[in-house]
C-alpha cells in the first residue's frame, strides 16, 4: 500500500567493463537485491568503439546522455575507450526511491572517496575503473531505461532479421 501511494521509479544500472571482467556481476546484484529493489531488465552488451565514437545513438546507449556532457572534458576519449574496452551489463531495477538510494549503494564518482560499505568503496580505486554507473536522476534513470529497452528490442529484430 505504501509502495502504491509513493513513486515507483526506475533507474539503469551498468557494470562496467572492468567490473564484468573482475567477476562483480553477482556481488553487484546481490547488493541490490538484498536492498529489495526488483531487477526488470538485464542485458550483456559490448560496444564497438567506431560505433560509441561515431553514432549518437550508441554513444547514447553506452555512455549516457551525461557522458555526451563530458565530451568537452580532458579525460572523455579516455572514458569512451574505458567503457568500449569490453562487455558491460545493462540493467534496470525498480522501486520507491531507487534512483537515489542506488547511487547510495554505489557511492562516490572517487572510489578513494566512496563511504566503505559502498560498491566503490568496498571494490576500487580508481575514478577511471569505478566499477559501475547509476543514474543520477529519475528524469536520467526514464530516459537510459528507454535507450536500454530499445537496444533490447533492436537486438531482438536483427535475431528474427538474421535467423
Ligand atoms: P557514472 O555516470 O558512471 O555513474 O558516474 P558519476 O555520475 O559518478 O560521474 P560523472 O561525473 O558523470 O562521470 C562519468 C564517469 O566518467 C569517468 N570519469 N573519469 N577525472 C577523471 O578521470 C574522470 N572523471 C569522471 C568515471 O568513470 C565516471 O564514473
């Protein structure tokens, strides 16, 4: 009942790639599920880097529309590189309050600043390999929750296309 009388809202999630090749892909989930958020949307997804470099739409789906913001910042072409370097898992988990509460579990941009008990602080160091994106607002969690979906449907048209 409180649930239905509070804003339920969605935020995207992403392992990144360093976080897909250390093996946190479970201890992630995990966390998120002991909270009691709901996973609605998961998917494995590796971007080719012309693609991320090149086309708006994939730069969109793979780095957010905050990260086309950093475009101007010294270490963008770094962070394109970083998040092209391998798969990352997409994902999408539900709940009152859990665009805020999920850059909680996650922690600071500086994992050598994130609270220990947080994702970042308990897992890395560096700002460059922090392990995981969350969104930053319900508008931003909306919005990459809609760029995931279609990146979901696409995938599943080239399978029906390709077979
Ligand atoms: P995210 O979008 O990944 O959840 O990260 P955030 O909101 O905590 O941080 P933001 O400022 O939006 O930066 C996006 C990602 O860019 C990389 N970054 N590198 N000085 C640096 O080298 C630097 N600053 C930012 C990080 O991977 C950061 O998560």
């Amino acid at each position: 009942l409180v649930a239905s009388l509070e804003q339920v809202e969605q935020t995207y999630i992403m392992v990144k790639p360093d976080g897909v090749q250390r093996g946190l892909v479970g201890e992630i989930i995990s966390r998120f599920e002991r909270k009691g958020f709901k996973l609605t949307g998961l998917k494995l997804f590796q971007c080719p880097k012309e693609l991320a470099e090149v086309c708006k739409f994939a730069v969109g789906l793979m780095c957010h529309e905050h990260y086309k913001d950093l475009k101007a910042k010294s270490f963008y072409p770094t962070l394109i590189d970083y998040i092209t370097s391998g798969p990352v898992v997409c994902m999408v988990w539900e709940g009152v309050g859990v665009v805020a509460s999920a850059r909680k579990l996650i922690g600071s941009t500086n994992p050598l600043q994130a609270d220990p008990g947080t994702i970042r602080g308990d897992l890395a160091v560096q700002t460059g390999r922090n392990v995981v994106h969350g969104s930053d607002s319900p508008e931003n969690g909306k919005r990459e929750t809609g760029r995931f979906l279609l990146l979901v449907f696409k995938h599943i048209i080239t399978e029906m296309i390709s077979s």
